[in-house]
C-alpha cells in the first residue's frame, strides 16, 4: 500500500488533533535507538500458518528489552524529561512497570511501581528483579492508578503512565515505523487493546495508510465499548488476558487517534486465546503471554476476512508470564 498525502485526512470528523504523529514517532525511534531492542520481523507464507492470505509477518515484540513493548514508551518518557530525585512512579498490571523499572535503572533513577492485586506471581518477580519497589494499590488497575497518584503528589516523582502519555504513545509507535522500514506497508495490522497506548502509536504512524484493527478479549472489551458507543466508557474487565490487557477506560490521548484511524475491532473469547497461546508454541516455538495471542487467536479463527494477496502484520507484545502454562 501506499501512504496518502498526510494533509487529505486533516480536520476529519470532530475529534481532536491526534496528540502523536509520524514527527514524534521520528522523535522518539532517535531518543531511544541505543537503549531497546530492534525486534526481529518473522515474514511467512500464509500457508505455513494455516492462514489464507499471502504473508503473515510476526513482530516478535515479546522479544524486546523487559519482554515487552513496552520498554519503547517507558524510555522515551524518561528520555524527554530531567529526572527528580525522587525518580519515577507508575501503576502498571505488570509490563509497563517492568519496563518502567528497566529503563530508570538505566538512566540510574529509582522507580515505584503500583500494581493491582491481579497481577501474577510472574510479573511480580520481574519487578523485583528490575530493580522496582513494588506496591499491591488495590484489587484493580484503577485503584492502583489512584494509589500511584497519591504516591507521585507526595513525592514529586516523574509520574509514567502505562498507556495515556504522548511520549510512551509515540514510544510504541517506533514498532510500526520497523515494520515498515524492513517491509513496507502491510495492507492490514492486528493489535492487542488493554488500555489503547500501543494501537494508538501503530495507528499514529501509519495514519490510515492501512488496516488498523483492534484484537480484544470478549471480558476486557475497552476499545470496542468506545467505538459502538462514540465515546470512552468504563468496562467491567476480567480474564486470562487482564494483567496486561486490564484497562477499563480507553486511553484519553489513545481515543481520538483510534477513532480516526482504526477500521474494525473484534472481541476473542477465552478458548481461543488460551488455544492460540499453546498453538503459538507448539507449532512456532514462541512463547507468549495470553494478551500477545490475540491476533494469531483471530485469523486462526477465521475471524478476520483476509483476501488472498494480503500481508498482514501482526504484533506478539508480550512475553511476562509463566512458561509453565505451555503444554
């Protein structure tokens, strides 16, 4: 596919200038190139994976710094900011405290991270691990966002967000200017959805160039909610899905990128991503965590109406569990 010219979609429909674009994504892949990783793009014939379309290319994300995408926005906040002494906090359900700790070791600042009472033994020991002191704030991300808060008025530590800031937006952006870089334009994209920061970023530098298309759990339906009802609105969330894809409010900076520029969203129901999961492994040797096997969990499903010469990207974001759950 080809890019259209940037200004054609300018002041489409009555939402708010995306707060991300192209030049911050840019911005952001020169701030932080030294500090993550360029994760690999696995290109296969659609036929290898059982797939009916042309190409199916994998953005081995889970590879990356902190076994998530996340380190590319955590780095990029830090980058942009002089630190307090007080150094950094965060609420995270795990990933995005993993790397929030990461990337404040790096930089030698010291990072708290709040997390809800959902998040697994897994993530707990990676925090701790990195180097995070790590707080339980309550029995959902929300209150641990609250708590976080609390922490971040008393101290005058640099607040990170998990999801909701342009630089952690912009951040995962830099994962779709790689796939283009090596492949080009794929003529669609499927993104796992918590709270809307990595969607928002893929969307924001391909700025409607191709598919964007949102792979959520049918208990954990944020995004989804927000584009049948017009607006963001809360959602209960639960699941194998919701340490990492938890949020109940689609992100605010996330919503008007998302709006304009992702195409289709579908909700995926507990055995199919568990099944997915385990398939990713059996058959590929990769191991990701539940949240990351959504889009594989979609076209093998047939969810997702493919034409035959397609290429579709698919992003794995994630690999912070415990293996023990792969047969």
């Amino acid at each position: 596919m080809n890019r259209p010219d940037p200004t054609a979609a300018a002041g489409a429909g009555t939402d708010p200038a995306p707060s991300v674009g192209p030049a911050a994504i840019r911005a952001a892949m020169e701030r932080i190139k030294h500090d993550v990783r360029r994760t690999p793009l696995w290109r296969l014939p659609g036929a290898a994976l059982g797939v009916p379309c042309a190409e199916v290319w994998l953005k081995l994300e889970h590879m990356q710094l902190g076994g998530s995408f996340k380190a590319r926005g955590m780095f990029n906040r830090l980058r942009s900011h002089r630190l307090p002494a007080a150094g950094v906090v965060i609420a995270s359900g795990g990933n995005a405290g993993i790397a929030a700790a990461l990337a404040a070791r790096a930089l030698g600042a010291r990072c708290e991270v709040f997390v809800p009472e959902t998040t697994p033994p897994s993530k707990r020991h990676r925090l701790l691990d990195a180097g995070a002191r790590m707080t339980v704030g309550g029995a959902t991300y929300a209150e641990a966002f609250e708590a976080c808060l609390d922490r971040q008025i008393a101290t005058g530590a640099l607040l990170m967000h998990a999801y909701d800031q342009p630089e952690v937006i912009a951040g995962a952006g830099t994962l779709a200017m790689e796939i283009e870089a090596e492949a080009g334009v794929p003529d669609r994209v499927l993104v796992s959805v918590g709270g809307g920061g990595l969607i928002a970023g893929v969307a924001a530098w391909f700025e409607g160039c191709t598919r964007v298309e949102s792979m959520e759990p049918e208990r954990a339906p944020t995004l989804h909610s927000a584009l049948q009802r017009g607006e963001p609105v809360d959602v209960e969330v639960g699941g194998i899905a919701a340490d990492s894809l938890g949020a109940r409010h689609i992100g605010r900076l996330a919503w008007p990128i998302c709006r304009q520029h992702v195409v289709a969203s579908y909700l995926l129901p507990e055995d199919l991503i568990a099944a997915a999961q385990q398939r990713l492994w059996q058959e590929l040797r990769l191991a990701v965590e539940p949240g990351a096997a959504l889009p594989m969990a979609a076209l093998w499903a047939r969810a997702v109406e493919l034409a035959p010469d397609e290429r579709v990207a698919v992003v794995l974001c994630g690999a912070n569990f415990d293996p023990a759950a792969l047969a």
